[in-house]
C-alpha cells in the first residue's frame, strides 16, 4: 500500500456511532454562565486553600507539645487538607471547563505513517489553534483569570516548605574555625606541634586545638557532631622545607616558620582530603582526580582539573613554643563553586 495514498473522506460510511447530543451549556445561555461561575468557583477554591495551607504551617505548634486535632497531629492534618483542596480546585475545575464548556466535537484520526509530511505538520498547529479559539479562554475572562490566579498561587505552599530545609548558610562557607593564637594539633592525638618537631621533607596531617579542648567539666567544647562539619573545612597539612626553595607571593613572606607551611588538605576541585606529598618536587597530589599543587609556590595548581591554589593558613610560634595560626584562611577553602563566572 502507498502511505502517500490519499486517504478516502470516510472509509467507512455508517460506523454505527449514535447521532450527536448537544450539552446543556451549548443550547442554554443560563447554563453556560453557570457552568463558568462553577469553574471559576473551584479555581477561587484553590486559591483559597493554598493561602490556608501557608496559615496553617506558621498556626499549628509541631514541637514538644503539639497542637492536635482528633487525636492526631493538627499540622500535618491541615497541611494535608488544604493542600488536597488546593489541587482538587484545579483539577475539578479543569475538568468541568472541558466537559462543560470547550467545544463539543467528536473527532475520527485515521493512521498514518510515522513521518509527518508539511501539510500533516500545518494542520497540527491549525488545530492546536483551533484548540486554543474552542477553548474560549479569550472570550471568558472569569475562566482565565481565576485559573492564573489558582495558578500563580499554587506554588506558594511549595515555598513555605522550603523553610524545613533549615537555615540558609550564609557566609558559613567561607570561614573556618580557625582564629588568632589557636595552636595547630595532630590530627589523631590532639598533641600540639612544635617546630623542631618537624623535619625537612615530613607532612602532618593537623587540626585545630579546639577539636580535642576540653571545658571545666572536662566535656568536649564541640561537639562530636559540630567538629564533624568543621573538619571538612579546617582539616589542614604541615610540611617543612629548606627556605631557600620557598617563594612567597607578596605578602606571605611571614607566613610560615623556619620553613614550616600549613595549607588546606581539601582540595580545591571538589573537596578531596589531599595528603600525597612528593617530598623532592614539593608538590601536593591529590589522588581522586589527580590535581598537583606547587607547595613551594603557594599552592599554586601545576596539574589537574583544580581551578585555583590550595589555600595557605599563616603560622607563627607562641609563648610556649607551639605552632598557632595567626588568623583564619583569607579565602574559602574547599571547591571553587563561588568563583564560577
């Protein structure tokens, strides 16, 4: 069979299908307005119950002693209520706009090839056209209005939710708990770190001594769960070498002691713990993606996929001997998301 053939008007002539009805709302003016009052009814229902959804979120107490309502839970019983009402408003009132109101046709498609041809395309956007003119959304504003109002409002409860997220994290990212005079500590014992401790060519892995302090009661400052966080921003290596192979970018030159560099252990790609140190290049790998940094050049990136140099934390000695830093990063440690672009 050609598929270009044309296609007779009506292959079959009696199909057996009973003769058209016309509705109510196509003969009777009073039942077309009131079927538009219905419609636009329910699409005020829905906006009404997602400002009542957004009441109810700030309304009922959700923590020790919650408000109920039937015995259960009030807030979650309302949210889920207005929240149903909200959608049924749409979705009903969608509904009875197309069986009330759009236009009453019955439509026979015949098969076809896959492949459209371009006067099977034209009558698509013609119908899609005529679609649109049958719906009579141009001609009834009531409908139109109150369903982009039902709809602009919808998403509202959605927002709200969005405060059980938590709190935004603000500048968090970019700071550490790293401070003035806090002393640089093994990272598994927690014993501070003097510098004739180090030798030329070592690494240490370090935290701050704030992980490991201890209060009155001798219970830890932080807890276990906050120095969790904290690690993965303030974890840092030490790493000492001869002076004479360091060069300082302006500004930097007090920023080590006798040869004695801290920097972040997080890379900065996408946040791998780094601590693969070529003790002859001085050069830092990280093994997850393979970005090399020049410690001997401030961090700077030689190889890989990271954007920008490893950032360097400044030491100095205290009263005891002791390595401490003397202020936090000047830059965020971790991926470089906030300099895209």
């Amino acid at each position: 069979m050609d598929p270009h053939a044309p296609i007779p008007a009506e292959p079959i002539d009696n199909p057996g299908l009973p003769a058209h009805e016309p509705r109510p709302t196509d003969i009777d003016p009073k039942a077309e307005k009131r079927a538009e009052r219905q419609v636009a009814t329910l699409f005020g229902i829905s906006v009404v119950a997602a400002v009542l959804f957004c009441v109810a979120y700030f309304t009922f107490d959700i923590g020790e002693d919650p408000d109920t309502f039937m015995g259960i839970g009030a807030s979650n019983f309302f949210l889920g209520l207005f929240l149903g009402l909200s959608l049924l408003g749409i979705g009903i009132g969608a509904i009875q706009w197309a069986r009330k109101l759009m236009s009453d046709v019955e439509i026979v498609e015949y098969r076809h090839t896959a492949a459209s041809t371009e006067e099977d395309r034209e009558e698509a956007i013609s119908a899609l056209q005529q679609g649109l003119e049958d719906s009579g959304i141009a001609r009834r504003p009531l409908i139109r209005n109150t369903l982009l109002g039902a709809l602009a409002i919808f998403p509202v409860p959605l927002v709200v939710l969005l405060r059980d997220l938590g709190p935004l994290p603000g500048d968090v990212l970019e700071h550490t708990v790293w401070e003035e005079g806090m002393r640089v500590v093994n990272d598994i014992s927690g014993t501070p770190i003097r510098p004739e401790e180090v030798q030329i060519g070592q690494l240490v892995n370090a935290e701050p001594a704030i992980f490991f302090e201890r209060d009155a009661e001798g219970e830890p400052v932080m807890g276990a769960h906050d120095v969790l966080i904290a690690k993965t921003k303030a974890a840092v290596i030490l790493v000492r070498m001869s002076p004479s192979e360091i060069t300082p970018a302006p500004g930097r030159e007090n920023w080590g002691v006798d040869g004695i560099l801290c920097y972040s252990k997080i890379c900065t790609h996408v946040g791998c713990p780094i601590a693969l140190w070529e003790q002859q290049t001085h050069h830092l790998l990280c093994p997850c993606h393979q970005s090399t940094f020049d410690l001997a050049d401030n961090g700077r990136v030689i190889f890989g996929p990271a954007a920008r140099a490893v950032p360097q934390l400044p030491l100095a000695v205290d009263s005891e001997g002791y390595l401490i830093a003397t202020q936090d990063f000047d830059e965020p440690v971790g991926p470089s998301y906030w300099e895209r672009g």
